[in-house]
C-alpha cells in the first residue's frame, strides 16, 4: 500500500479522501486506503467529499505499476462550494490554491488549520497500517493472540 500525503495544507484546503471510481483500473485494494481515511474523518467528525484516485499526483505512478494506494487531499485548482465552505470554512468560489505548483506556492500560504487535520488524518492511516493485525487480514494469528514483529537491520 503506498499512502499519499502530497497536497495537504491547501490555503483554502478541504479533506478530501482519493477514491477509486468504478472501472478505472485501480488495485481493487485502494478501496481498504479510502475506508480507513473516511472513516477517521467520520470518527473526529470532520467533512470530507470524495475525490478521484486516478489524477496528478505522486500516487499514481504506484497505482499504473499494481500498488495499492490511497490517502487523505486538501484540494488543488478546483474550486470550493457552498456546502464545503459552511461545512469546513473559507469561501464558496474560491480555488482551493490556485498557486499549487507555481513560484507562488510558499510556505506563508500552508493553511496550519488543514495542515493540523491533514496530518491527524496521516497518523492515524500509518498507524492503521503499522499496527493491522493478522486478523485484519482474515490470517489466522499466534495462538496467544499477540502480535509479533521481526526486527530486519538495515545497511
């Protein structure tokens, strides 16, 4: 699974959750990355719309290569509606950042209140994933119960 955490601190940001759309070709596990992150967003009870998984992001190239992914979006160059602006803040009409990827795109335009619910949202999919338990997997796991780890060094 590769989580994508590109675009999260959008200057008029919304939690948007990357979603597979039907026939595009996608690992049919990204739909588990988009359960996990609509979810959290149901728990904290904060908003979120769908947005397609298939787009211009660093994703994708996972996705064309059979890698699962999925994860959490603030928006780009579209533009924000009425019902998010009453829902998440900011003003309906206005782009999400319309600077993305331009010299303009500084760091004096992250939202720090999106990049605050971004980055939750990030924890808790690593954390989701991190920590899955065999069961989660429908794999039978040690007698006992518990969950064991195997330490792998790295050179």
């Amino acid at each position: 699974m590769y989580l994508n955490f590109d675009v999260v601190a959008s200057i008029t940001g919304f939690p948007f959750v990357y979603t597979p759309q039907p026939g595009d070709g996608t690992p049919t596990a990204s739909a588990e990355a988009t359960k996990v992150f609509k979810d959290y967003f149901d728990m904290v009870g904060l908003p979120h719309d769908p947005t397609p998984l298939l787009g211009a992001s660093d994703h994708v190239s996972f996705l064309f290569a059979g890698v699962p992914a999925g994860g959490p979006f603030s928006g780009a160059t579209g533009i924000k509606t009425a019902a998010q602006a009453a829902a998440y803040g900011e003003t309906a009409g206005d782009p999400y950042d319309d600077l993305i990827n331009s010299p303009g795109d500084v760091i004096e335009r992250i939202n720090l209140n999106v990049l605050d619910d971004m980055s939750d949202a990030a924890v808790h999919g690593i954390s989701w994933y991190a920590f899955r338990t065999p069961a989660q997997d429908g794999a039978k796991g040690p007698p006992n119960g518990s969950v064991e780890f195997t330490m792998v060094p790295v050179r």
